[in-house]
C-alpha cells in the first residue's frame, strides 16, 4: 500500500479531472472500505436514510443531544458555517443548556482562529485568538471545575464583523479589509431587515423589482470547462505531494510538509491566478467568463453592514434535463493605487442542484425550457460594505473543485460516461423576478 500511494502515484489533483470515480480504478481499491464509503458519498445523491445518520446529520437528533453546556466555535470562510448556526439556533431552543458560539474571519482548521488572515484578506491583529487553547480552558474550567470567571454574563454570541479596512496592501501583501467584533444576543440578529436585491437584464442589482415583460440572459455551461475555484469555504482539499528526494519510507517525510493546497480556502480577488485548481494564463477576471452573470449595485453612499443567512432566489430554465445553478456574493472595490483595477472579495456563495428544486427526497428533471423557481441558500456572513464598494453577485452554474460539477445529463449522479453543454438561462422579469435577500443590518455603525 505505501509504495502503491509513494512511489509515482496519481496525485488527488489529476484525478479531480477524471470524474466521477470508477470502483477499483484509483488507490482508494487498496482500502476496500474507504473505497466504497467515497464512492457511497459521491453517488447517492437523495436525501434518505443514509443521510439521517447521526455521524453526518446531527441536526436530525438535536432532541437526543444531553443537556450539557455546548460551545460552538467557527469561521466565516470555515466549511461548517452553516451548520455551526444551525446547531446554535436548534440546540439553543428552549434553554435547555447553555449555549455559546464564537464566529471569526477565519477558515477550518485548529489554529486558523490563531490568525488575523484569511486567503489573501488581513483583518486586522483584534481578529486573532491570543490562544485557542486558553478559549477551551475557560470553558472547561467554568462547566467541568466551577470556576465563577465571568462566562456567564457574557451575550452568547459574538461575532466578528468584517470590513471597514483601508483597502490597502499590507505588508504581507494582502487585502486589508478589516473589521471588529461584537457581541450579539440571538440569530438571525432581531434588528435584521431582509431586503430583496433584484437582478436586471442591464446587470444592475437594485432594490426595485424589473419591470420588463419579457427579460432574461442565457449563458452557455460546459462541464468540460467549470468555472474555477477561487477562494472559498473548504476544510481539505490537498495533494500529497511526492517523497523528497533519497527519501524511500514515507515515515520520515511528515504529512505537513509533503501536502499543498489544492483550493485554497478564504476571502481572494476573483481573478484567476496561478496556484488555482483549473486557471490558465492569462489569468482573467472571473466576471468576464461568457458562464458568469454579474449583477451589482451603483457605488453605494453609506456603509451598509450584511450580517446573517442569505437566500438566492431564481426564475431559471436550461436546455438540460438537469443543471446547476451557483451564487457568490462579492465586497466589489473600487479601483485603488494599491489596486488599480479593483478587488472582488469573494464573501459567500453556494449551489443548487435543478433535481432537487422541490426538495432533496428524490430528484426531478425538468422538461427544457421551462422555467422554473430555485432557491439557493447561501453560507452566512458578516460584512460591512463601505461607500464607494458595490453589493455584487455573481450567478454560474458551477464552481469548481469546490463542488462537483454537473454533466447535464439526468444520469444518475456520480456515475455518468457522458458530457453535454447546456443553455442555462436567469430570468429578470415582472411576475419571474430573480433576487437576492441581504440581512441589513440598520443603526449606527462603527467604523474602523
């Protein structure tokens, strides 16, 4: 097995362009029951028992969680913020135990939280943990010793707001966006007002639905050629990378050093660049790919704080039986002298699965052309857009290797043979109107 994965191995990056995976054809064959739990994940598409297990879905056994005191700690670009809210919220209800949540800047791992950067974006030395360690010894010493040290008065959410930075380059290099933290009292925040963002044929984004009859823009989606990943929330997508050189035992090459980033998780310029999975030279804007629709707002006049769940909801059609259809909200920046043409930061986005429009149990293709509704619900975030930043977003139909990329067939998912280019179409008419729900924040805000 060691010199079967060692020793002139596929790398997981080369067979990311070989989808789906067939069984016995990668290394995973050597650990027979690895192999069939992935191949499990990748082809069993409908949510049903297996998916109501404990291990992978413990929202559905929140009544059988003990009444034990539960912190939850995650990261706006961390791979589980939804699921850290839900948990929040669900095993929060009727004050059963007491229970906190912690949400900063920061990407999945057990010292990212230790950091004042994600990706590319600096927040600011306030954004890192002095100890992540001495976080949990709090904790522990309230609810496992006794120890009366002040937990108890605390709001049992505090978050970390971002934005409000100088848009500088700092020394390291990156974006420095900035923010601050704030302590809050329940989720969503009760002052939240949800306002509807309409998406325009002209590529605007207002508060004013569209009035047009007969308003709509068609792009063309080849799964051959998915949009690339930049940035994001993900917890571990790498390579393993070869033995160093007149090293034969694996044992004395440690896993740190001989993995690298495959995607690379947090906040980046929407921008291909080198060192993204499926970027080439020469290395251009995302938004002008002919498969990415963007919408944004006019420069706005005041700062304007986002925080809480966001939902995309669309009028949409495709020449397919079946399609994705992908979201992204954008921080677009203004062009700068430490950057001339701007900054798209990329804040949160998610997919659908068309099959799944009317609920995840079992799929259902659509008849082409037809246009029908979809809601894609977005990771949960946190920022303040500044004046002279525009509210963007970005609607594709696939975002990868961040997810899996749809082949347009209906075939049973994860064990196609066949590709097709679809037509995929976003309405933006009266009576059809594609938009996006923002949680506003209202009130004075502090900036920094």
């Amino acid at each position: 097995m060691q010199a079967a994965l060692n020793q002139g191995a596929p790398r997981f990056s080369d067979w990311l362009e070989r989808l789906p995976l067939r069984p016995g054809q990668t290394q995973l064959a050597l650990v027979p029951s690895y192999e069939k739990w992935a191949l499990e994940l990748l082809t069993r598409a409908d949510y049903d028992e297996y998916w109501k297990h404990p291990s992978v879905n413990p929202r559905a056994h929140w009544d059988r969680f003990p009444a034990m005191p539960i912190l939850f700690v995650g990261g706006w670009y961390d791979s589980y913020t939804r699921a850290t809210f839900q948990n929040f919220v669900g095993l929060g209800a009727g004050g059963r135990r007491p229970v906190r949540a912690l949400v900063g800047p920061w990407t999945h791992g057990g010292r990212t939280m230790e950091l004042s950067h994600a990706g590319d974006v600096e927040f600011g030395r306030e954004a890192a943990l002095p100890s992540f360690d001495e976080l949990h010894l709090r904790w522990f010493d309230r609810w496992l010793r006794g120890v009366d040290n002040g937990l108890d008065a605390e709001a049992p959410l505090r978050l970390f707001v971002m934005g409000g930075g100088s848009g500088r380059r700092s020394g390291a290099g990156r974006l420095v966006h900035g923010g601050r933290w704030r302590d809050e009292h329940e989720w969503p925040l009760a002052r939240t007002r949800f306002t509807d963002f309409y998406l325009h044929g002209d590529g605007s984004l207002t508060t004013e639905p569209p009035r047009e009859e007969r308003s709509a823009t068609t792009y063309p989606f080849d799964p051959a050629r998915p949009v690339p990943s930049i940035g994001g929330n993900v917890s571990s997508l790498r390579d393993l990378l070869p033995l160093p050189p007149g090293i034969a035992d694996p044992s004395y090459a440690g896993r740190g050093e001989r993995t690298a980033d495959i995607m690379r998780p947090g906040g980046f310029d929407q921008r291909e660049a080198a060192g993204f999975h499926g970027c080439r030279a020469p290395y251009l804007p995302l938004g002008s790919r002919p498969d990415v629709l963007v919408f944004q707002t006019a420069p706005l006049r005041e700062p304007t704080e986002v925080t809480g769940p966001i939902e995309v909801h669309l009028w949409v059609a495709t020449s397919a039986l079946d399609t994705d259809f992908t979201a992204k909200l954008i921080d677009l920046y203004p062009p700068s002298p430490w950057y001339p043409l701007g900054y798209a930061l990329n804040l949160t986005d998610s997919i659908a699965r068309l099959r799944y429009r009317n609920g995840r149990e079992r799929g259902e293709l659509v008849k082409a052309g037809e246009p029908v509704p979809l809601t894609i619900t977005l990771y949960p975030t946190s920022n303040l857009f500044m004046p002279g930043h525009r509210i963007r977003l970005d609607v594709s139909s696939s975002n990868f290797p961040r997810f899996d990329v749809n082949p347009n067939t209906g075939e049973p998912i994860g064990r196609e043979r066949r590709r097709v280019v679809a037509d995929n179409t976003v309405l933006h008419e009266r009576g059809r109107e594609s938009r996006v729900v923002l949680p506003v924040i209202p009130g004075e805000i502090s900036v920094r």
